[in-house]
C-alpha cells in the first residue's frame, strides 16, 4: 500500500472514532510522525494532502525543513520528542509547535529565543500519565504550576495549546476499553486546567495502536507513524 492509501485508510479509522463518540469528523487533527524516514515520504505524504508532520529529533527534523523548504508555507512541523534545554534554540527558530514541554526553564527558553517575526511557537505540556519514572513528561501534581507559568510567557512567542502524553502500552488483545484509560485521565487533566481559566484546545493523546481509544476519550490531535510510514527500522524511545 503507498503511503496515500495508507494516508486514506488512517483518515478512515479516525472518522470511524469519531461517530462511535458522537464527535463532529472534523474535531481530531492528524500529525503524521515521520521519524526516521527520508524527507521523500515527507514529501509523498504532502503530495497526497498531509501538512501537519511530526519529528522527534532536532537534527534530522531540521534536514528535513530545510529539503521541504519550497513548501514551508503550507507545513506544520511539530517537535514531538523530548527537548534538552542546549537545544532550544534552533527549535524556536524551526518548528511551529513543540509536544514535549515538561519543565518551565524550556518554555522560558523557547519564548527568549522565538524570533518576533514569526507566529508564536505552539506549545503543549507534555504529562507523564503512566507515572513510569523512565518516561518524561511532568507529574500530574506539578502539572497545574507549570500550566500557569506557561501561559503567563509572552503571548506574541509561545502560546500554551494544552496537554500530550504517551500512553503506556496495552496489549492489542485487551481491547479499545482497556487503552482507554490513560487517555481518559489526560483529558480530565485537561479539563480541569480548563475550569481554573486556562485557555486550551489541543489534546495529543493516542497513536497507531490506540487511536480510536484517544479518539473516544476526546484527544483533538493523534500522532501516527507505522501506520502511515510502515515499520520503523530504527528503534525509538
Ligand atoms: C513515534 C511516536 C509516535 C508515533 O508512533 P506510532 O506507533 O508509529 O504511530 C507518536 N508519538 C510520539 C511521541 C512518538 O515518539
């Protein structure tokens, strides 16, 4: 199957989600995670009307940039992997939004370094729901804090958007109602920041495996790779 079927058939799985939650087909966004695959699939992809893609290293993603640049108009390059603070810069100045914001010094960091000329750089909390001490992500606890402190950086660089998570794995063989559960716990995180007057909008939650469970727990962005990619060759955090 070429990567536009497979484009095709993921749009089908997340509009199916969709009616099995009663949520208009339009409320999920779908970032493609290219990873570990050459800009010429970015490229495929593109082609056949993806614009929202999804890299987790800074400088593979920033090659890949600069070989779609004649299309950088219409591109979305969203930073899903984790972020060290002597890396900031070259972030800010590339991408459009950044999933894995876990401590408030990287978000300072991001906002210091946007350059004014463009729009602010979309952020999103990256939350440990698994509570797995080797996974990154802030603790649930520390979460409202540093919601708060995030949205009180200058608007004109950063602007918070909400929260992203990995869900720990489930086995395939237990079922969408057992995948479930991480993704219902981020989006009541979610919804209370929203109570205390946090303007949010975006839930990243839910991937190859798991979409429809994110789906059916109100994720508002899914971020897939095998399934439109295939199989990557190199392994990954
Ligand atoms: C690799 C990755 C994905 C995509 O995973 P697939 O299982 O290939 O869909 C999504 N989110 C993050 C943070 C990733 O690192």
């Amino acid at each position: 199957m070429s990567i536009a079927d497979k484009l095709q058939q993921t749009h089908a799985r997340i509009e199916a989600a969709c009616r099995a939650a009663g949520r208009a087909p339009g409320s999920v966004q779908l970032l493609a995670v290219s990873k570990t695959f050459p800009a010429a699939a970015v490229r495929e992809a593109f082609n056949a009307g993806q614009t929202s893609f999804g890299e987790n290293y800074v400088q593979e993603a920033l090659q890949k940039i600069t070989d779609l640049a004649e299309h950088r108009a219409q591109l979305q390059w969203h930073l899903i992997g984790p972020l060290q603070s002597n890396k900031t810069r070259p972030v800010a100045e590339a991408f459009d939004w950044v999933h894995s914001v876990d401590r408030l010094k990287i978000a300072e960091r991001l906002a210091e370094q946007r350059p004014p000329r463009l729009a602010p750089l979309q952020l999103c909390l990256q939350v440990n729901t698994s509570g797995e001490a080797s996974k990154s992500g802030v603790a649930p606890e520390e979460l409202p804090a540093l919601a708060h402190a995030v949205a009180a950086l200058p608007q004109d660089r950063v602007r918070l958007r909400g929260l992203m998570a990995i869900a720990e794995p489930v086995a395939a063989e237990a079922g969408v109602a057992a995948q479930r559960a991480p993704h219902r716990r981020l989006f009541e995180m979610f919804e209370a920041l929203r109570a205390q007057g946090l303007v949010l909008d975006t839930v990243s939650s839910g991937m190859s495996a798991d979409l429809e469970a994110a789906v059916l727990e109100g994720a508002t962005m899914v971020r897939v790779g095998s399934a439109i990619f295939g199989a990557r060759v190199r392994s990954i955090t």
